[in-house]
C-alpha cells in the first residue's frame, strides 16, 4: 500500500539503554513535517567457490535518516545537538555530544489508514544550514537534519513500526441517548461469515428473513455487545443497509488487500 502523507514527527531524548535498563524522556514534537528518509546499510559478505556464488552473509550496519520539516526552533536544536542557549541565543561548541534519541512519525497510506514508525536508538548531526538573498520568486530554504541510528543495547531493536488498528463502529440510541459500539477484532469465524454473506446477500431484494439474518451477522460482529432488538429500535432505518454494507466492505475489503496479488501469473 502506497504512502502517501507524513505528519506528527516527534522524538524522545533516551536516558538510559544498557543490557539491564531502558528508559527515554517524554516525546517531544516536531512541527511542520516535510520529509523523512531512512536508508540502513547492509554490509555483505560473499564467498565464491566452484566458479559460483556458494555463500552470502549480510549484517545491518549504521541507519542513515534525513527528516525535512517547516521549521526547527532554537530551543529544540539545542536539545537534539546537545547545545545551550543563554539569553535567547544558540550556542554550539565543539565539545558538544549530542544525546542519543528516538524518532517517531506516522504516514498516511493510500487506504486511509495510517503506519506508524519509530526508530529507537540515534544521533543527530551538527545541520548543514542554506542561505539565500531574497529573489523575486519566493524560494523556501527548509531545516534538513541527518541523523544516525543504530539497534539498541537493551534489546538489539531499532525500529518499530505499526498499522493503524481496524475499528468497525455503530451508533445506536439506547434509552434516548446515542451510544458508540466499537469492535477492533475480526475473527477468521466472522471472516468467513462475512464472506457467505457477501456471496448470497441481495441488498436490493431483501426479504424480512434476509433483514434478520444480516442484523444477526451485525451483532456477531460486534461481539454481542447489543441485541437484535436493539439494532432495530436504535438505529435509523435510512441507516441499517448503508451500515450493513460498510461493515462487510471493511472486512471483505482488508482480505483483498492483504491477499492482492497471489495467485496472479508474473513474467519475469
């Protein structure tokens, strides 16, 4: 699934990362995210024998990242390269180390959802800086900071990453006020229901049997959380199909996703 967006950039200043102890300091943001890069370097090792490739070993080396954002403030570089301000103003000498931190985004994806990363254990770099005379056409001159990042002593980790958790949700009115259901769990069972379903459903000729069995499948899904009674006196008539047919896009529709492409002939 294509990435398509980028926002949220935060790091934490990590204070400890032994074999025996791991801790990190309290995320702080990073405004205006533009860009982020992050190219490990594999360092590889080949053996020839007999006249052809016999082994190959490889081994994650450093991580190099370069993040891009709108702007970054004084205050936060000064933390990010180890650095003081006294009155306001940046002071960076060569004794400076910068702290090791990690760095966390997350990317909108083409479907909607959003993948989250976090690299755990890295060092920024003293910045590169551009300067530009002012032009008759307006050309914006951005921070770019690099930084490397390495596994962590702790654990050996040194980048998570996440999808955004599928929620199917419905609004019922109990007892005169609206009520928020929720269900982040699909189970192969209700796949495979979802699937019949799917199959043998007519929205467009339903009888009162067929209204029945896909409120029964709606409350299977959503674990029982409600009744069948309830689905029909709580919720909105004009609504009943359209939330019938989303909730089975959504699960029929993640299937599809995850199982594209197998099965298809490749030529190569």
């Amino acid at each position: 699934m294509a990435q398509v967006g980028l926002k949220d950039l935060h790091f934490a200043i990590l204070t400890n990362d032994s074999k025996e102890y791991l801790s990190y300091e309290k995320p702080e943001s990073l405004i205006g995210a533009i860009n982020a890069t992050i190219n490990p370097t594999v360092n590889t090792q080949e053996l020839y024998a007999d006249d052809q490739l016999w082994e190959s070993v490889s081994a994650l080396g450093k991580i190099d990242v370069e993040i891009e954002t709108a702007d970054l403030t004084l205050p936060i570089r000064a933390k990010l390269g180890g650095h003081t301000i006294e009155n306001g103003v940046l002071i960076e000498k060569s004794t400076d180390l910068a702290p090791h931190i990690a760095l966390g985004f997350k990317s909108l994806k083409s479907n909607g959802k959003y993948r989250f990363v976090w690299l755990l254990k890295g060092v920024a770099q003293p910045m590169a800086e551009d300067y530009a005379t002012k032009k008759d056409n307006v050309e914006h001159k951005t921070p770019k900071l690099k930084l490397t990042f390495m596994p962590r002593a702790y654990d050996g980790e040194w980048k998570r990453t996440a999808g955004e958790v599928k929620t199917v949700k419905i609004i019922l009115r109990l007892d005169g006020n609206e009520k928020v259901f929720v269900t982040d769990f699909i189970s192969a069972r209700m796949m495979r229901r979802t699937i019949e379903i799917s199959k043998n459903m007519n929205f467009e000729e339903m009888s009162v049997d067929d209204l029945d069995v896909m409120v029964e499948y709606l409350v299977q899904l959503f674990g029982k959380q409600f009744t069948i009674d309830e689905v029909y006196d709580g919720l909105p008539s004009k609504e009943l199909v359209p939330i019938l047919i989303q909730c089975i896009n959504e699960v029929v529709g993640d299937m599809a996703t995850i199982t594209s492409g197998i099965g298809d002939e490749k030529n190569g």
